[in-house]
C-alpha cells in the first residue's frame, strides 16, 4: 500500500522535484525529519521494481532537497 501512495504521488507530479517532506507528510501523514530513511528504503523498494532487468533510472534523488519521476 505505502509503495503504490508513494508512485502515484510520483505519477501525478512526473517532472516535478518533491521535496521530502511533502513526500512523507502525502504517503504517511507526517514529516519523520531529516535523520529518518524510510522515504529512502520505500524509494528503493520502487526502483528495484521499476527498473529491474536493466530499465533506466526512473526515479530520481535530488539531493538536499527530495525525489522527481522521470528521464534524466
């Protein structure tokens, strides 16, 4: 359930850098802060699934700042 909040939060914003905190307060209700990974694990969790078999990136980090769907 957390994976498929978190892609289609991704899908309705494809382009668009979302900063972390809007992340985690869309998929969890609440911003877990700076020192927490969970936003990470769930994104990568995604990624093995999205781009498995050798696909290219399709979620990208933008560090310092949160996550963006789509090329490079």
């Amino acid at each position: 359930r957390t994976e498929a909040v978190l892609l289609e939060l991704l899908l309705r914003n494809a382009g668009q850098v979302l900063p972390r905190e809007l992340i985690q307060q869309a998929v969890w209700g609440r911003d877990f802060g700076p020192d927490s990974n969970s936003l990470a694990v769930y994104v990568g969790y995604l990624r093995r699934k999205l781009e498995s078999g050798g696909e290219p990136r399709l979620v990208h980090t933008v560090h310092g700042v949160g996550y963006r769907l789509g090329s490079p």
